[in-house]
C-alpha cells in the first residue's frame, strides 16, 4: 500500500528538493528500478539505438511487450484500459494528487477509428464524475477527425460538400465530449497542436467555451507559449470571454511540437511561429501566469509544466495576491513517470497537482513513449535531473538504516 502523505496544515515554503515527500510512495525496489531506468535514458545515444529496435522489433512481431510493459510502459504509462489505471489513480490520490486520464492511442485515420475514440473518452468523462481523484479529461481533435482536414480548413481552400460534412461530424464530435464533460461537471483539456491546424483548433474551443463555460470553467483551451503569438492570443481570448460572458479556461505549455514546426516553416518558407530562444518562451510563460491570476475573476488556468522556476512564480505570486493554495481555479499538472519532486512537494504543501497518466494498448501508445525518450534526452538535464533525485533518495533512504 502507498505511503498517505499529510497535507501541510498552513502556508508553507516549497522545496522542489525535497525527495522524501516527492518518492513517498515508492518502494526501495520501485525507486531502484526507475534510477536504473532514467540512468539508461540519460544516454542520448542508447535512447536513439533502443528507439530503433524497438520499432524493428514490432515490425517483425519479435515478443518484446512484456520488457516494454515492465519497464518504459510502467514507468510512463497507467496501463492497458481504464480498471488497469485504477491502481496509480488510487496511488496518486494518496499522495494528494489527482489524475487526467489521457487516451494515448493514436489511432488510424477513418471515421470508425474516430468514433471509437469519441467513446473511450467519454468512458474517462463518466470516470472522472464519480470521484473527486479525476479532476480533469482531454482529448487531441486530431484524434477525432481528420489533420488533413482540418489544416485544409485553416487554409482558407474551399471545401467539397463530403469534406464539409465530414468537418461538421469533427465540430459534432468536439461538442458531445464538451457537453457530456458539462453535465458531469468535469473539466475537459482540448489539447494543442501544430500551428498549421492551432487555428482550427481554437475556433471549436472558443465556441464549446461560449457554449459551456457560462456557470463553471469547464472547457480549457491549451496556450503553446513557444509561439511568438500565444501571449497576444491569450489576452485576446481573455478580452472575448469577458465581453460574452463566459469564464475562459487555459492550460498554459510551452510546447511540444518545436522541430516539427521549424522544418515545416523552411520547407513552407514563411516565417516560423516559434521563439528564437527558451528565454523569450520563458518570459511568455511567466507572464501569462501573471496575467491569468491577475484576471482570475475570468480565467482558470491549469500550469502544464516541468519547469520549477515557473512553478516558484506562480505559488510566489499567488501568495502576493493572498490567493490560497487550493484555489479551485489554479491547478498545477506533470506526466505520469517525471518530475514528482515537483507534484508532491506542491500537493504537500495544499496546492492543486494533477498528472497526465497515459493509457491504451503497449503497441498503440509507442509512439507517446518515444516521444517521451526524446523529450527526456532533449530537455536540457532532464533526464539527468530526474536521475540525480532518485539517486539522492536512495542515499537518504540509506542513510536513514544506518
């Protein structure tokens, strides 16, 4: 059974430090076996060559699952199907913390492969309304329609009647979720994208928000705050929400698509959507902070980061503004499998902290998981980050038998 980890009675300091509270509820073997693993993925081009084998390995059906699951797969996923995610939502929800269910198939590109998806998401949604442990869901609109689809539609080129019908059955899909999600009180992520379908995107947010969002913040739209024009964006949307009456939700992010974006921007040769630096990222990020908790009577934001310094700002600014920890509109999210220094440090100390916990069948989800191998080796010391806090845990805990 986990460790229940009492949450701090009174405002306290938050030390991203702090292993003891971050790995309270993994045992001595578990922690042994997730150092090994981070010790592994700190090596850029071990990372590269298990990538391809991996791949190789499921063309040519060798039996791989099993190492899959018991390692990577476990590390970063919650299992195979919903009941399997039960254990880590209830080990989460001991520790303060609560789950959003993310259905990670990425599924073929037809119209049955849409619908399935529509109704395992609504699966998480009717989850999500039983108890409190589920305080969000999400979904990708590209997991519910076409992206070729959908970037033609932001392109401006006139659609044939099948292509508008099709678009109108993605607009169909976007609302059931969103009004299920209003009628279970729920709240629901709509994921971003590239920037050549965002547009698209955020035009069926804006209009679920309108539609939804009038009583409780229910529908969040995501801010890639990467992108040069998110910060204006999000004012924007601000400015609308209040004018129409509605509260806008926003999960705030930096981004997830960047070398994707920069190769399509040369090849396209028009100028590219991204900042030239991690520093001006960083600057927008922190400021939308600020601006959200500034017009907080408005906004809800959910803080999608790994970042600690940003972190730091938004719980330094929310004290400043005498905003309590446990504000229902503030939340904080991580991944399932990375930075728990971050997640339960921040639930000990009373702050709202959710994790993505990924699930669906191995062979479906790889291409999560590699991106997560690539994340890890390409966030400048993540890996190396995640690596040293378990090795300076299992000192702790070393020490502490002598």
């Amino acid at each position: 059974m986990p460790t229940i980890v009492q949450r701090a009675t009174t405002t306290k300091s938050v030390s991203f430090e702090d292993t003891s509270i971050a790995f309270s509820s993994q045992s001595n073997g578990k922690l042994r076996k997730t150092y090994w693993l981070f010790a592994l993925m700190n090596q850029g081009w071990l990372v590269n060559l298990g990538t391809f084998f991996i791949k190789l390995a499921f063309k040519l059906q060798l039996p791989v699952k099993k190492l899959i699951k018991s390692t990577i797969f476990e590390q970063f996923c919650g299992g195979e199907t919903i009941r399997d995610c039960e254990k880590t939502i209830q080990k989460l929800h001991s520790g303060h913390v609560g789950t959003i269910l993310d259905y990670s198939v990425e599924g073929e590109d037809n119209e049955a492969s849409f619908d399935e998806t529509v109704l395992e998401i609504l699966r998480t949604i009717e989850r999500a309304s039983e108890s409190n442990d589920i305080p969000f869901c999400v979904f990708k609109v590209t997991g519910i329609g076409s992206t070729d689809l959908l970037e033609k539609a932001q392109s401006g080129t006139e659609l044939s009647d099948e292509e508008k019908n099709a678009y109108e059955r993605i607009r169909q899909r976007v609302d059931v979720l969103c009004k299920r999600a209003s009628e279970r009180s729920v709240r629901i992520f709509i994921d971003a994208e590239e920037s050549w379908i965002q547009d698209t995107i955020d035009k069926l947010a804006y209009e679920m928000m309108d539609r939804y969002n009038h009583q409780q913040c229910i529908v969040y739209n995501t801010y890639q705050l990467y992108r040069s024009d998110s910060f204006d964006n999000l004012k924007k949307s601000t400015q609308t929400a209040r004018s129409k009456g509605y509260f806008l939700g926003a999960k705030l992010v930096r981004g997830a698509y960047i070398e994707k974006e920069r190769i399509q921007a040369h090849e396209g040769e028009y100028l590219d959507p991204i900042h030239h630096t991690k520093a001006e990222t960083d600057r927008d990020f922190n400021q939308s902070v600020e601006f959200c908790l500034d017009n907080r009577d408005t906004v809800s934001i959910c803080l999608g980061t790994h970042n600690e310094y940003s972190c730091h700002y938004c719980i330094n600014r929310m004290q400043e503004l005498r905003i309590a920890p446990n504000d229902t509109h503030i939340w904080f999210a991580q991944l399932l499998g990375m930075s728990d220094n971050i997640s339960y440090n921040l639930a000990y100390a009373g702050y709202n902290v959710a994790k993505y916990v990924p699930y669906g069948p191995v062979e479906a989800v790889m291409p999560y998981l590699f991106r997560r191998a690539a994340e890890n080796k390409s966030i400048a010391g993540q890996s190396s980050r995640e690596y040293l806090l378990v090795k300076n845990e299992l000192k702790r805990r070393k020490s502490c038998q002598k």
